[in-house]
C-alpha cells in the first residue's frame, strides 16, 4: 500500500500508546481514521491529540468506546465507519493488548481469557468482521492492507509472560497466513514486532474486566508502577508509527523496529537456531548449545524488561512477576511474601 490520502483507516487500541502514535500517524498522511478503544476519556483525549499533531478536521476523526471481544459491538462498529466514512476501512490496523506478568504456572483461565482475548481473539475478530467488507470493496480496484501490532514476544518463551507470548506468537502466524491469503485481491498484510513501547500497558490490570479477576499473579500499584517504569524506556510510538507506515509502503510482512539493529537479530538468531536444533541427537545438541552460547546468552524474554534493580524499584515493585502468595503449587522463590 503506498497511497493514504483520503483513504480510511480503522486503529484498535488507539487511544494511548502505540494505537494513539499510529493514529497521529496515518492522520497526519491524509487518512480519515476511526479509533476504537475500551476507555472513553481516553478516546476523546485521543481524538483532540490526533488533530492537533496532524491539522486535519474534527470530521477526519471517528472516536468509537469499543470492547474488541464483543462481536456484536464490534460489527456495529463497522457499520458505523461505512456509514460515517462511505466505505469500510483501506487500512485495518490491530494494536489492542494487555499483559500481566507471573510465572506462568500460576496462570488462572481467567489470565488466560483477558490476556489472550484482547491480544489475539480480538485480532480474529477484526479480521472476521473486515476483511470481507474490504475485499467486496476494494479488491483489484483500490489499495488495502491489514496491519497488526504484535512483539517481539511473540517469537520468544516468556516464563512470565505465557498468555502474552502465546498470543502474540498466534498473531504473528496469523499475519504471515493474510499476507499470502490476501495476494489475489491485490492486497497484503504487516505484523509489527517491537520490543519496548513507551506506552501505558502498564496500567492494563486497571481496566480488566470483574469477571476475569481471579489472577494467579501478585498484582499490586508497586507492581503495575514497575511496568510502567519498564515502558517509559521504549520506543516513542509516533516513531514506532512512522517504521510502520513505512514497512507497509515497502511490503512487508515482518517489521522489526529497533535503535540496535544486530543486538535484536542475534537474539532472534539464537531463538531459532534452539529451534533448529532439536531435529539433532541429544550428543549434537549438546555440542551445538554450547557453541551456540559460547558468545551471546540470550534473555529468555524480550519483553520481561530489564531487572527491577537497574531502574529503582517503586514501592510494592520488587514483588513484580511474582505469583499470589496462597498458592501453595508454586515454588516459593517465584511467589510474593510481605
């Protein structure tokens, strides 16, 4: 897709963080962009920053307050944007998430059921919901793509970020599916994978919803105080909107945005090459690891963050990616005590 102007565009998650820079982004190309997100203050915050950073019209703008795992809502809302904007969306774009971080042996269904709802079943939704409006409409006729933000997560273990890597790594394949899928109508798909985004995902166990509470982590304000800490040093999402923009207009299916370029390809070497090496003997594996680790140990998960201790640990937050302390399955070195 190289052309946005007049074009219409449909951001999940838009409202703070990566969605709001992609918003700023797309808006100021000459999109008319519908942001969807589940906080209302949020969105028309949203709305007055989109405008101000691109100069386009209040018209340009459509705030929809959206739960993306509600399919019924979730159509309305794209009815409301071919009603609004006299067509479905040229450009879908995913970026939606939360997480929570504990070890992932403590994980309740309902970690499971937030945590892989919004990151991954709300991208099948919007895909389900959209993508046959935008072939009907655009196919072999007009640009179209659809983009989603996953991570670099996703093509990592995470020991404290289960649900969250498992989601993303599902993103990830669902993609590259699209991309090829979508060849016939003239289109094709991008899976965006930072690593750190200066977002506010640090804030997301605020906004789960009651009937999925029972957590199996330690979640405190120390903790979620400690997350954010971690974002704060991530990338600034209308840079990260921009490596977007451009990894679209280039055709690409991977974007892997990073400010060190080899650190990020080593580690993404090394994921796979751990991979490869399980179709070897357990003796050639044994060789092959330590040469492998010989010069480059990789952390287990990218998007852990670094130790509390490099960025002064606000109170409560030495307990972060800690268990509940009742449960009495877990080794005590990974659960929170006072």
């Amino acid at each position: 897709m190289k052309q946005f102007k007049d074009k219409i565009a449909f951001i999940t998650g838009g409202a703070s963080g990566a969605g709001l820079g992609q918003a700023k982004v797309f808006s100021k190309a000459g999109m008319k962009v519908a942001i969807a997100d589940v906080r209302e203050d949020a969105l028309k915050a949203a709305v007055k920053e989109s405008i101000a950073y691109s100069g386009c019209s209040d018209e340009d703008v459509l705030p929809i307050k959206l739960d993306l795992t509600d399919r019924e809502a979730y159509t309305k809302a794209a009815d409301l944007v071919e009603a609004v904007f006299e067509g479905p969306p040229h450009l879908l774009i995913q970026t939606a998430g939360v997480n929570s971080f504990g070890p992932v042996e403590a994980s309740t269904f309902d970690d499971f059921d937030w945590v892989v709802g919004v990151c991954f079943d709300a991208v099948v939704n919007g895909l389900l919901i959209f993508v046959p409006r935008m072939i009907k409409a655009y196919a072999n006729k007009e640009e179209f793509h659809v983009a989603a933000t996953s991570s670099m997560g996703g093509f990592m273990a995470g020991s404290t970020t289960g649900p969250y890597s498992a989601a993303k790594a599902a993103v990830n394949n669902l993609i590259y599916s699209y991309a090829e899928a979508l060849k016939p109508y003239g289109a094709s798909a991008t899976v965006l994978c930072p690593g750190n985004i200066n977002s506010n995902i640090g804030n997301a166990e605020k906004f789960r919803p009651e009937h999925l509470k029972n957590t199996g982590y330690h979640v405190s304000e120390g903790t979620m105080k400690t997350l954010g800490a971690i974002h704060a040093t991530g990338i600034d999402p209308v840079e990260l909107g921009e490596i977007l923009k451009e990894g679209i207009e280039n055709g690409r299916i991977i974007v892997l945005p990073d400010h060190n370029p080899d650190g990020r390809a080593a580690m993404l070497r090394s994921q796979h090459e751990a991979i490869e090496n399980y179709t070897l003997t357990a003796e050639q594996r044994a060789i092959a690891d330590a040469e492998r680790f010989k010069n480059f140990a990789p952390p287990v998960s990218d998007d852990s963050g670094p130790p509390p201790s490099m960025w002064g640990v606000p109170e409560g937050g030495e307990a972060f990616g800690q268990a509940r302390a009742d449960l009495d399955y877990v080794d005590p070195s990974k659960k929170f005590t006072k």
